[in-house]
C-alpha cells in the first residue's frame, strides 16, 4: 500500500496554532463518559462517542466534537433526544424494514440500524433500514463504514428533517437541508472506499467554522441573493449570503447537487415517513434557514455481493479496482492520486498513534463540558506549537 502523504482535504479550516494532541482512545473515554451523564446506557455511549470522535479521528472535523456543545448537549437539553428511546420497527418484510427511531441519538440509532441492515443483507443479499423519528447522526460516512468493515457495500442518506438551509437554483426561499450521503465499500487490501459528502457544496459546518477561524471560504460555496460569489464566511449567518449545491452555479453543475440533495430527500424522508424540507408552510419563509433538524429520516442500506457471486472474487476486483486508481499517473509528483476514504483512514492511523489534534479553543470547549458534567477531561499528549 503507498504510504506517502495524503493531500489536504480542501478546507481543514481549524487553526492549527496552539492544538492538543488528544489520546484517541482517552477522547472516547470522555465522549461516552459525557452521553452516559445524558443518561445513555454503556454500550450507546461508547458506539456514539465513536461516531462522533470519526470526525476528528479522520479530519472531518465540522461533524466531530465540535457539535457536542453546539447540536448535540443542546438537544439533550431541549428535549429533543431521547436517551432511553428503544426503536421500534413498524414493518418488517424481510430485506426492508421500516423503523421508529423515537427520537434516539442518531449517532447511535444510525450505527444500529447499520448493523440490522448488514444482518438483514446477509440473509437476502440486501438489506434496508428506512428510518422517521430519526436525529442528527453526525458523519453519515462512519456508519456506511460500518458495512464495508464487515465485507459488504453501505448506503446511508440522511435528510434533515424540517430544517431548510438551501435554496432550489434559481429560488428565494431555502428547501432542503445539507442532506448528507455516504457509499463505503471494502477495497482488498487498501483502505475502504469511503464516499461522504453534504449535497451541497459543503456543510454549514465548514462555513461556520471559517467565520470563527475569521477565513474565507474558497469562491463557489456561498453566493448572494443575485447569484454573485461571497467569499466572506461570516455572510452566511448575516444572512447575506446562502450555500450553493456541489456542482455550484447553474453552468457548472449545481443541477446535479440539488438533484442529488432532492434524491436523498427521497430516499431518507419519503421512503421513511419523516419529516421533508420541501413542505407548503417552506414557502412563508423569508428566504434564510428556516425549521427544525427533528424527525430526521435516514436510508441505511447494505449489500452483500457474497451473496451473489464467490466472495474471493469480489474481494479480488475490489482489490484490482482501487490499486488501479491508486496507480493512476498524478500530474503532480507530490500529489499522488486517491479516492475517496483514504486520507481519511490514513490520518485516522496516524491519529490513532499520535494523538487527536483538537484546536484550543475546541480543547477549551471540552474542559468546559468536562467540569460541567464532572467527568476527567481528555488527556493531552502533547500541543502543536506551529
Ligand atoms: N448529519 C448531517 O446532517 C450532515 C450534513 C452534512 C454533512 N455531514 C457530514 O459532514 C462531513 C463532511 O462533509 P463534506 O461534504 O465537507 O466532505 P468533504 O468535502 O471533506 O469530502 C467529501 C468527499 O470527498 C473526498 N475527498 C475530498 N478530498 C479528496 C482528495 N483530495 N482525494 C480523494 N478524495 C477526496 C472525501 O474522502 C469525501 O468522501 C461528512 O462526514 C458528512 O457526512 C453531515
């Protein structure tokens, strides 16, 4: 397997002065310490803590820690997540199944419902959890990797709910959520194709996160209500500028995003019953964000190719079709090409091994939340000085 260094991802926007480097597995100690005190059992703590910390673990770090004081203990706080919530499935036929989340974390309701899709696909060659009722689940990505590990292809699509920060091309009011999708898929002996991205151009997650580091955002993710490009991130939440669909303007693609942001809606809300963005009551909206991420549907899905034809054959053609990519002559010498999941596992090892780099102001956060809830803090290995 090359082990050169993988290419930045475009926007790791967190500023590096000053960061903690954070012992993995110390970080999962705290995260679950903090959602056992908001009252979930053990065994959901630590599978939450573990899809949380993914995102810091692997550099997707607008869906990592930093939304344990910004979405996740609010949640808790507002009533909005129901720690001892048991869902229940309301039709079983089989292969598909549909499923009552109650309001259970996401983080962990979505691993779960990953698992009974991988049991479900190991009986039928597919199987599909939809999910209402559902809350946020943080990197959709962490649990499309849940089936991949276990030798099968994950699906996961996730609306968001009723909450609406996104505008039709060509619109004025904001429709549909950053609607996340992921597809993950064993690759032999290199690192699991891992596809996870937000529908639109990126996540407000990253948007928000250049506001506080006071950057701008790369041209193409924000734009004014004429269609103009905004580089200035703070726009965004002054409401002087909204998120385009990946693909950005019209000429460029942005069709496709916001088709692809329509097609999670379907897969996620319509399949399941949940809460939609596109709704009649959208319209009366003034333009901005408007509604509430509850009712959250996901699709979960997984599929089993071992069932259809030899396993050592599929593993063989995965492994031919990544090492292919991976030996694609690059343009740039120093930036060797790869797809989609491999940085992300090759910083997750190196991360594993060092340390978690977390931000100060984010190892502040912490601290904060580890004082409040009385549990230790995570412990710091050693601080970046650049
Ligand atoms: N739960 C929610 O409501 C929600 C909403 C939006 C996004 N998210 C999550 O936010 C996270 C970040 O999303 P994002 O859109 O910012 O992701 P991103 O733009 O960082 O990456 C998108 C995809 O591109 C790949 N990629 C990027 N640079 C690459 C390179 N140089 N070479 C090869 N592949 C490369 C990544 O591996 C990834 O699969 C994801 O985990 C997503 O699931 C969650």
């Amino acid at each position: 397997m090359p082990l050169s260094s993988p290419p930045l991802l475009p926007a790791q926007l967190t500023p590096r002065q000053g960061s903690r480097l954070v012992d993995y597995d110390d970080l999962l100690r705290f995260t679950a310490d903090v959602f056992r005190r908001c009252g979930l059992t053990s065994a959901r703590a630590a599978v939450a803590a573990e899809a949380l910390c993914y995102g810091d673990l692997t550099g997707m770090d607008s869906h990592g820690l930093t939304n344990l004081t910004r979405l996740y203990l609010p949640l808790f706080e507002q009533g909005r997540v129901d720690a001892a919530a048991e869902p229940m499935l309301t039709t079983d036929a089989g292969a598909a199944v549909r499923q009552d989340a109650r309001g259970a974390l996401g983080l962990w309701s979505a691993a779960a419902a990953m698992d009974l899709a991988v049991e479900r696909a190991g009986r039928f060659g597919i199987g599909l959890v939809s999910v209402h009722g559902a809350t946020h689940l943080g990197c959709a990505g962490y649990h499309a990797a849940r089936a991949a590990h276990r030798g099968m292809v994950g699906i996961v699509a996730s609306n968001c709910g009723r909450q609406r920060i996104a505008r039709p091309p060509g619109g004025l009011r904001t429709l549909l959520g950053t609607n996340p999708l992921s597809i993950a898929a064993p690759a032999g002996a290199h690192h699991p194709f891992v596809l996870d991205m937000s529908t639109t151009v990126a996540p407000t997650g990253r948007v928000r996160a250049a506001a506080r580091a006071g950057q701008p955002v790369p041209a193409g993710w924000l734009a004014d209500d004429a269609g103009r490009t905004v580089t200035d991130a703070a726009a965004f939440d002054r409401g002087e500028a909204h998120l385009r669909w990946l693909g950005g303007a019209a000429e460029t693609g942005g069709f496709k995003g916001f088709g692809l942001g329509l097609a999670v809606e379907v897969l996620a809300a319509l399949v399941s019953g949940s809460g939609r963005g596109p709704e009649p009551a959208a319209l009366d909206a003034d333009g901005g964000p408007s509604g509430r991420d509850d009712d959250i549907g996901f699709f979960v899905a997984a599929v089993a190719p071992g069932v259809l034809r030899p396993e050592g054959e599929v593993a063989a053609d995965a492994a031919s079709l990544f090492g292919t990519v991976l030996d694609c002559p690059p343009a740039d010498p120093a930036a060797p090409v790869r797809y989609p999941g491999w940085a992300e596992a090759e910083r997750a090892a190196r991360h594993r091994a060092d340390g978690v780099p977390l931000s100060a102001a984010l190892f502040g956060e912490l601290t904060d939340v580890a004082e409040r809830f009385d549990v230790a803090a995570p412990v710091v290995r050693a601080e970046e000085a650049h």
